[in-house]
C-alpha cells in the first residue's frame, strides 16, 4: 500500500523522478525537460492553460485565480496590438492616407458631412472610399427609385448623374460585364478572321478567273493563226473544222457577271442599335437630411451635374441619398417636398412665432441681439429667463 503511494507521487513519465513541473492545461506532473516533450508528444497536449475551462468558485478568489485572469486578457490585448501593428506594416486595415484625402476633399466642396456611429447599419454600408488611380473620391449613393426600392452603390465624383444612374440600373455584375466584353471581343476576331478568308478565297477566284481568260485568249490567238496559215494553204473549210475543235471553252458574260458579283460581296457586321427602346426620363432629387416634420425634403438637380458639383456645400449624413423618380417637380409624390416649399413654410412659421411673440410682449428685435450667454439662466434657482423661453419656442417651432 505505502510502495503505491510513492509511485503515485512520483514523474508520471518515467516513474524515476519526484516531478517538478505540472502541465497548466491537463496537470500531467513530469520531472524534466525530455519528459515534458514525451508528456506533449503522447497525449498531443500543447502545454497552454484553456481559460475555458471550469474553475470551482472557491479557486476563483485565489492569486492563482486572479492571475490567471489577468494573464489571459493581457495576453488578449497583446495578441490584438500584435495585429494591429502587422497590419499596419503590410498595409493593410484602414488607409490613413485615404481618410485623410476624404477629409481634404470634403472640406474643398465645403460639405457638412455627418457621419453615423460606428457600428451602425448607415455607417457599415457606407462605400465611400479614395481612389488612388483615379485620384478622386468615389461616393456611396443611396438610390431610391420610383417603387420606393432602394439600393447603396458607389461612383466617382466626376461622374454625371445620369452615368451614376446608368451605372447602378445596369443588369451586370462586375464580372458579367468583363464576361460580356471578351465575348464580344472573341465574336469581333471570329468575323475578322471569317472576312480575311473570304477575301480570300474571292481573290484566288478572281485570279482563277483571269487566268483562265489569258489562257482562253492565248488559244484563240494561236488558233486564229492557225486557220489564217491553213487559209493561205487552200485549206479553208479543214482550217475551219480545226479551229472549231481547238477552240477552248470562254466565259461568258453571265458567268463573268457572277464572278464580279461574287467579289463584291462582303459581309457587314453592325451592333445592335441601343436606342430601340423609348427611354423615359428621370427627375434626380438630393434628400435635404434632419429636416422637420414627416414628409422629406428634395432638392432637385440635373442629370448634368457631377456629383462633386451635386454635393458641393450640401449637408449629407453619411452618404447621400438620392431619389431618381419619373415625376418632375410638379408633381411630387405624397410625403416628399420641395426644398424651396420647405424653407417658405419655415419662414412662415417663425414669422407667426415672431407675431404671437409681441403680442405678448416680447420685443423680439432686442431678443435677436441678445448675447448668446444672455439666453441662460438669471440666476441660479431663479428659473429661465424670457430670452431662454422665447429661443426655446423657435427651437420647437423648426422642429
């Protein structure tokens, strides 16, 4: 029984050794170096603590419990700083250099950009990027079309609406298009290659042909000298006879007229034209963003505008959102509104503000110069003052 007892207490490796070490992820106890690798090898253990694993509460409020706590988030933290700076090295992540030309170019279009949370749906989907090779910003849109759809895709700034819009009503994909084009360009040497050896074959006819004619003219020649040198012998009607049988067979007009025909004839290739469908036309609007009220706001612009020229002093939230509707300014679906409307019913509003204002005494013109400062408390645990009140009604108002 006591035998048992030391061989238990001793390396579980070599059974020689009183063990000094113990594995932090199966508590395997060995005596040395050799038998740790033996420990590794046999049970395919990697020597790594699992902070996983169950801990019993009472270990939990250890040193040992606290460090290993601490062990693995610092270990965390050094693992994320450690691919951080691999990143970085590589170039990879985020391009500083990139969110520094956005920054540079947003503020040369004077564009009071809002940006999302990070995190949030608006702020994930956002596409907009700086394109070295082209060495210009490539904006996401967000598209809204006639059946209230939507659909986030992006396009350079020097871009024209109406190629932004043709670009994202496109039925390819990306790689469809590259399909498409080598089609296209497979099926435009086919027929070049078809036309060369039609060609060809046409020359060598045309060739076979005045062959034939000079042989035909050389015969006849010799045989309109023959018949002369039999007529001049007395030997007319044999000379006749001769000439009759040696004469080769000729082309005749009809046959000279296919040949010709046949030469002339080349095949014309055109592409389908892209204009046999009635276009309809279609009404861009730029959605003015944190606007009062429920219906939203449009700007229109034209399909000529550049996007650069679109957003230029505009106020986006993220990206901006674009409506391309089959309906002009005239006619505007329920729920959307003019910018122009929108500021006339605004100032509307705060000149009705203005008059209810004195008529309750309120002198307005002086609360317009009053100091921003001046619009706080009077005193603390007084209670607002009249300019604070009267702000806060405008504020409500626009809102």
């Amino acid at each position: 029984m006591g035998e048992a007892v030391v061989l238990g207490q001793l390396c579980t490796i070599c059974r020689c050794q009183i063990p000094k070490y113990e594995c932090p992820r199966c508590g395997t106890k060995t005596c040395s170096v050799p038998c740790v690798k033996k420990h590794k090898q046999r049970a395919q253990c990697n020597g790594r603590r699992d902070p996983t694993a169950y801990v019993k509460k009472a270990q939990l409020a250890t040193p040992r419990g606290f460090d290993h706590d601490y062990n693995y988030l610092t270990g965390l933290e050094r693992t994320l700083d450690r691919a951080d700076r691999d990143a970085q090295d590589m170039g990879l992540g985020e391009d500083a250099n990139g969110d520094r030309r956005v920054e540079k170019r947003v503020a040369e279009l004077d564009i009071r950009w809002r940006r999302a949370p990070k995190g949030m749906s608006r702020q994930k989907e956002n596409p907009t990027r700086w394109r070295h090779k082209q060495n210009c910003m490539r904006w996401g849109i967000e598209w809204i079309f006639p059946d209230d759809s939507r659909k986030v895709d992006g396009a350079l700034e020097t871009f024209t609406l109406a190629a932004a819009y043709g670009e994202v009503q496109s039925p390819y994909t990306i790689n469809q298009r590259k399909q498409q084009k080598r089609a296209s360009k497979n099926a435009q040497d086919e027929a070049r290659q078809q036309s060369k050896r039609r060609r060809s074959r046409q020359s060598q006819d045309l060739d076979r042909a005045e062959d034939e004619k000079e042989l035909s003219a050389v015969l006849q020649a010799n045989a309109q000298h023959l018949t002369q040198i039999e007529h001049e012998a007395g030997g007319l009607a044999h000379s006749e006879q001769i000439s009759g049988s040696r004469t080769p067979p000729f082309l005749d007009s009809a046959e000279a007229d296919t040949v010709e025909d046949e030469s002339s004839e080349v095949e014309i290739i055109t592409e389908p034209s892209t204009n046999s469908h009635e276009q309809i036309q279609m009404y861009f609007y730029l959605l003015q963003p944190f606007t009062r009220g429920a219906s939203k706001v449009l700007r229109p612009v034209s399909e000529r505008q550049t996007l650069a020229e679109v957003l230029r002093g505009q106020e986006i939230f993220e990206f901006p959102t674009i409506y391309a509707l089959d309906q002009g300014p005239d006619s505007l679906p329920e729920g959307l509104l003019l910018d122009g409307d929108y500021d006339a019913d605004t100032k509307k509003m705060i000149e009705e503000v203005d008059t209810e204002l004195r008529v309750a005494g309120v002198d307005t013109e002086a609360l317009a110069r009053t100091p921003k400062a001046a619009t706080q408390w009077k005193e603390p645990g007084k209670g607002p003052s009249d300019a604070s009140i009267v702000e806060s009604l405008h504020r409500d108002a626009l809102l």
